[in-house]
C-alpha cells in the first residue's frame, strides 16, 4: 500500500523536471512527517507549483517549507503564519544548476482523534524503531481511551487495524468510545488483583492492540501489532513483570515457573513468536470476560507454562483445548463438593430445625406436667373425701387449701422458670445457628448461604412467629389454668368458712343504704 507517491513527486519535481534527488529522507511519527533532500536546480517553481503542493496536505495539518544552500536558509514558508506564498518565491534566489537542499514539514494536528498518515512506509519505519515502553506509552496518548483514526485518502478501505484503530480513507468522527470505559475500569481491575506489575500502563487492553485484520494491509504494520499484542496479552497471565533498560523481566508460576528477560529496545528485534499472538488472545478472552477469573488465569497459568517457549513466548497448538478441558474437570470436582457441602449442610439444618421442635415441645410438656400434677392433687383429696364422707368440699380444710395455694404459688414460680429457660435455648440456638452459618460463608456464596439458612432460621418471620405464638398461648393457657383453680379455691374456702346468708345480708344492707 503505497500512500505517499502522488505527494512526494509534487514536492521533488518543483525545482527539476525529472523528480531526480542526490539525497532524500522521509521521518514521520504521530506528530510531524519531516522530508529533506538535496537536488540540482533545474528550474525555478511559480506559486502555483507549491500551491499544487499545498492541497495535498490536510487542512488541519499545518505546513512548512525551507529552502537551504550551502547551510545558509535562503526563504522559509509557513502557512500557520497566513504567509502570502508569493512573498516566500521571491525570497528564493537561486542559480539553475545549482545544488539546494529542500526541507518540507508536516506538523501534524490530531482533530477529533484523527491523524493523518501521509508516508505509511516510513511511518511503519518509525513504530519498528520503537521500545515496547514507548509505543504502548505513545498508543495511550494517542487513543485517549476512545477511537484513534489513521487517516489517509489513498487507502484501499477503511478498516479496522485493532478494535480502538482505524484506517480510514475518509474522515470520520471519533467522538465515542471503541472499548467501554467499565470496560476497562473492571479489566484493569482484574490485572491488578491477579498480576504483580512494576511498570504503570494506565488504560490500554489487549483489544487495543489485537490486529483483527489479515489482508489489504501492509503486513509489516500487522507484524508489529501482532508482535505488540502478544506481548502484551501475556503481561494478563504473567506472575510479576517489570521493565528495566528496555528489558521485559517476568516470572510465570504454574505447574512450571519461568523467570525470563526479553529485549524490547526496538519493536523489530524483539525476537518472539508472534504467530502464537492469536492463540495468547484467545485465551485472554476466555479468562477475562467472564466466571471465575481468578480460577481460570491459574488453571491458563498451570496449562500454559507446559506448553510455551519461555523465550520466544511460542504456544503450542493445543494450549487452549487443554486448559479448558481442564477448567471444565476442576468445575466437576467443584461441583461434586458443592453437591457435598449442601447435603452436609441440609442435614444439620434438619437436625437444627428438630432442636427448635425439642425446645418448643419441653416448654409445652412442663405446662402438661404442672398441670396434671395440680389435677391429679385435687382430685385425689375430692375422691377421698366423696368416698368417706359424701361430701367433696368438706375435705378441703383450712390446711389443704394453705397447701392447695402454695402449689399454685409453685406453679406460677414453674412457669417464670421455664419462660426463662425457653428464652434462653432460643438465645443459645441462635449463636449456634449464626456460628454455622459463618463457618460455611467461604465456601458458599452470601445469596445462597441466605436462601438456605433461611428456611430455617429462627429469625426468620414464620419460624419467629411460631416460636413466639406457641410461648405466648401456653403462657396465657398456664395463667389461666392458674387463675381458674385459684377462684376455685377461694370459692371453696368462702364456703366453708364464712356464712353465706348473713354475707348476702350484710350486702343487702350496704346496698339500701347505698340507695
């Protein structure tokens, strides 16, 4: 793909009919293409030669031209200056035949993340020259977390180069993002937990550097992404990394551990082998987009350092289908001890709920039990006395009824006691219950921990409630049974110790003189 023949030999057939240069040099980076040479003046250009120059420069990119001969400048032009062209040609005196250097700078300006490319050979040249360090320090500049656009009219189509760089033959606004800013916030994130990096890259992923195009494309610009790429997608998986005089320092854990340097002072001798770039990327997809990606980048870590060349960073083929064959094996044993831990757990919450049932039946059966023994009492003194004498309430005497109220006195004490005690196994089970349910909080997740513990937590509503309405109702039935045979009582000894028909009297009388 060459970009860069229609403006060049508008610029070198200025000063000569053939466009024939003694010296010629052409630098463009992100910032500036520079293009000097050295010819023989063959003719002198009118203004409209280096207006024909001037339009095949992008109109957000500003000019310069300088015109030099025996290093003395002899004209200089300017069009950031709004410099009238005519006033730089006749600046220009020169002799026909003579030699002039010619110097012709672009300086580039990026317009709503676009750059122009004007030179795609030589810029190709200058990302080669590069250290890893600066062109993914240059590239994070450049993108600004959005969309970077290569631009230049001459190309074939315009496609993607990465996910976050396009190569456009026409001008497009960039102004949205290629790459989700959650997305990177949570990635980043991921790396750091699971990486150790001594050298700060601020936002760039994987995606940003990943060359998804193969064809109409110069391949020595695929090479370098790839090169890049797979550079940097390994960084996602490495232990530790750091960076010291451009050299890559990393170590790899796994069933293997790897301690390694690779020479990364310039893009084109970093000697790895890029091919495995897609398999690398591949990989880093499946750990980092979704489920447990702490579990899968140990499993790839494990998997990966018995298949690669630690020096040259090569996979082997079969890398990917291992370490997910043996994601899924490790997912089966999980499961299995899932499966475990909720049947172990099912089964203490039943033998829990069974306790709560325990608690609740020996609070009903000391009711029972008061109860029947206070019966059992009355009625032997009733059938006693009914068997001898006939008569049930004589056999209450002053004595039996002293003794018939301190039980009932007894009963009340029975009752506060075994409240106290209902509370307190209820306390007790709750510090139980909560203890069990923190001792399981690291191997089950919080929801379900919740879903299972709740059914049978007696904290929860419907168990609270029932617990709560069971104490409540036999209380009450206990209080009552107390107060009944209480009045019975006291009936029985108004009875036999107070005259009935002069205790009306005496309430007719109070009641006329009321009256």
């Amino acid at each position: 793909m060459d970009t860069s023949s229609n403006l060049f030999n508008k610029i070198s057939s200025l000063f000569t009919s053939d466009a024939s240069t003694n010296e010629k040099s052409i630098i463009e980076d992100f910032s500036e293409v520079k293009i000097s040479f050295r010819q023989i003046v063959q003719q002198i250009p009118n203004a409209e030669g280096y207006n024909g120059v001037i339009t095949e420069i992008n109109n957000w990119d500003n000019i310069h031209i300088s015109i030099k001969q025996d290093d003395e400048i002899l004209a200089n032009f300017a069009n950031r200056n709004s410099e009238p062209i005519d006033v730089f040609v006749s600046e220009i005196d020169v002799e026909l035949g003579s030699e002039i250097e010619l110097i012709f700078t672009i300086e580039k300006n990026k317009e709503n993340d676009v750059v122009s490319i004007y030179f795609l050979n030589h810029f190709i040249d200058y990302l080669e020259s590069l250290s890893f360090n600066v062109f993914v320090g240059i590239l994070e500049k450049q993108i600004n977390k959005k969309r970077l656009v290569l631009y230049n009219p001459e190309f074939e189509e315009s496609c993607f180069l990465t996910q976050s760089i396009l190569l456009s033959n026409q001008v497009e606004s960039t102004n949205k993002e290629a790459i989700s800013h959650t997305l990177r916030e949570e990635r980043k994130k991921m790396a750091i937990a699971l990486c150790h990096w001594e050298i700060e890259f601020n936002f760039l992923l994987p995606e940003d550097l990943y060359p998804i195009i193969e064809d109409n494309i110069e391949q020595k610009l695929i090479e370098i992404f790839k090169k890049v790429s797979l550079l940097y997608t390994s960084m996602f998986f490495f232990d530790y990394l750091n960076l010291k005089n451009d050299y890559l320092i990393y170590k790899l854990n796994g069933y293997r551990t790897f301690n390694e340097q690779i020479n990364t002072s310039m893009i084109n001798q970093i000697d790895i082998s890029y091919s495995s770039n897609k398999l690398m990327y591949e990989i880093y997809q499946w750990a980092y987009k979704g489920g447990n990606t702490n579990d899968k980048v140990s499993i790839a870590r494990n998997i990966i350092s018995l298949n690669f060349n630690p020096k040259t960073l090569e996979l082997a083929e079969t890398v990917f289908n291992a370490i997910r064959s043996n994601y899924k094996i490790y997912e089966r044993q999980n499961v299995k001890q899932y499966i475990e831990v909720r049947n172990k757990l099912s089964e203490i919450l039943v033998d829990l709920q069974g306790k709560i049932d325990k608690i609740v039946s020996e609070f009903v059966n000391d009711y029972k039990k008061n109860i029947i023994t206070l019966i059992s009492f009355f009625i032997s003194i009733i059938v006693i006395k009914v068997v001898s004498k006939g008569d049930f309430i004589g056999g209450f005497t002053n004595e039996i009824l002293i003794l018939s109220y301190s039980f009932l006195i007894i009963s009340v004490g029975l009752l506060l006691y075994s409240r106290w005690e209902f509370d307190k196994r209820i306390s007790m089970f709750n510090k139980h219950y909560n203890q069990l349910q923190n001792r399981y909080k690291d191997l089950l997740s919080e929801k379900e921990l919740s879903k299972i513990f709740n059914e049978c937590n007696p904290d929860d509503v419907n168990s609270k409630s029932f617990i709560e309405q069971q104490k409540r109702n036999y209380t009450i039935l206990w209080i009552f049974s107390i107060l009944v045979l209480a009045i019975a009582l006291t009936i029985i000894w108004a009875i036999n110790n107070i005259d009935i028909i002069t205790g009306v009297k005496k309430i007719l009388k109070i009641l006329l003189h009321a009256i």
